[in-house]
C-alpha cells in the first residue's frame, strides 16, 4: 500500500476548513485508513469540526478493536457526530457547524468505504474513472428525482447546497460500500474543491499521467487552482497494490 496526501487552501479562501488523515499501515484494527473532511461554519467553526472529526475518529479506531471495518467505521461516526452536535449547541462560537466525511480503508483486497456529505471517493481503474460514493447534496437529489439536470446552470448554482453532514443533528445517516480490488486501482479521496474545479475527465487525465502518486496529487491542485481555485481543495490518492494472484 502507498498513498500520498495533501491539502490546499485555494486562490479565494483566507483559512483551511479541509483536513485529512492518510495512514498505509495499520491504525488499530485497520490495516490502513485515508480520511477526507471538509468543514462548514462562520468564525473558524468549519476549522474546528473538520479537525475534530478526522482527529477523535483517528483516537477512536485506535482504541476500538473489531474485524468489521464497516462496523468500526459506523460506531466511530455515530460516536463523534454526538459529541461534536454537542460541542456546536453548547458553544455559540461552533453553532451550526458540520462536516462532510470520506473515510476508507483496505482488507484483503476489498474496499471499505464511509460516507457522509459531498466529499467523494473515485476509483481509477483501467484508465477510467467512476465515482463509489454518492453525494448528499440538493442539486443530486433534484437529479434523482428529475426534476434538474446534471451540469445545468441551476445545478452548478446550488451545488455546494449539502443535506447531510456530521455534526449538524443528533443523529447521522452514514452511507457505506464496499468494493473487491482489482491489480492496477487506484482510489482518490477528495473534497469538493477539486471536483468543483475539474471535470472528471480532467482529473481521469492527471491520473493517467506516467508519474508518482505525488506528482497526481500536485498536478490536480494545480489544475483546480489553475481554473479559480475557489474552494479549499483536499486530496487522498492510494495505490492499493493489488497483486494478480490475490485478486483473482
């Protein structure tokens, strides 16, 4: 397993609200763990629940023991989206702050993927790209209903517009996949500065490229700074190593 992972701040924003976590060796009873957040809120509340989340799940899953990831990943969401609604309704200073979550992780050549918000995970298979997670957003709910068109100019309008987030309610409904691993795959998690500035064409491209993990990663945050760079822009790529005989 290797991976590379980095954040940046854009070409608008003053401050970071995204944060990750990027671990090829074991955290806990995880064999890996890759976390992207991306935060939301006035002041430095986005800042706050962002860091949080990532920080105290990465606590949790060192201290919890389980061979399930997904239900590892489902305690540990369930558990600090509580204490981080708590912290937002007892501090005016962090009220209605929220956090999207793409946290995954790698078991015998299966993925096991969490998901709350529109921060998304990829797979990079074959030169083509498809996205695992799906968004829980305004603008892909309109869409599945059929009432709005993918890539329309009310859709990019309201496409920040989110309907899940940790942090936002007592309770969280969390979306979980799973996915056998292929030789050759590679997994990208990232926040919606990226994909708000790239098409998936584009970052299919940057990934196509003969070059590191670190190179990808470097030349996708260029590329999403290159076209505006409006959002903070947070990025997870993994190379699962996968070896033919495993994943036959």
């Amino acid at each position: 397993m290797q991976a590379y992972a980095l954040t940046d701040v854009g070409r608008v924003r003053t401050s970071n609200q995204d944060y990750l976590y990027s671990s090829s060796i074991p955290v806990g009873d995880l064999d890996n763990l890759f976390m992207v957040a991306d935060g939301m809120g006035g002041h430095r509340a986005g800042d706050f629940a962002s860091r949080f989340l990532v920080e105290n799940l990465l606590t949790f899953f060192r201290q919890s023991h389980g061979t399930d990831p997904i239900a590892l990943m489902r305690a540990g969401i369930h558990r600090m989206n509580e204490e981080l609604y708590e912290k937002s309704v007892s501090n005016a200073e962090l009220s209605g702050m929220g956090t999207t979550l793409v946290a995954a992780t790698v078991k015998n050549n299966m993925l096991f993927v969490a998901n709350v918000g529109d921060s998304r995970l990829y797979l990079f298979r074959n030169g083509e790209l498809s996205q695992i997670t799906r968004d829980h957003s305004f603008v892909e709910e309109m869409v599945a209903l059929g009432q709005m068109t993918r890539g329309s100019k009310e859709y990019m309008e309201k496409k920040n517009i989110i309907t899940r987030a940790v942090g936002t309610d007592w309770r969280v409904e969390v979306d979980f996949f799973r996915k056998e691993l292929k030789q050759g795959d590679l997994l990208l998690l990232c926040s919606d500065g990226l994909t708000n500035m790239l098409s998936n064409e584009m970052i299919k491209n940057e990934l196509s490229k003969k070059s590191t993990l670190k190179d990808k990663v470097i030349g996708l945050i260029a590329s999403a700074n290159k076209r505006g760079g409006r959002d903070n822009i947070a990025i997870v790529l993994a190379d699962p190593q996968i070896s033919e005989v495993g994943a036959c």
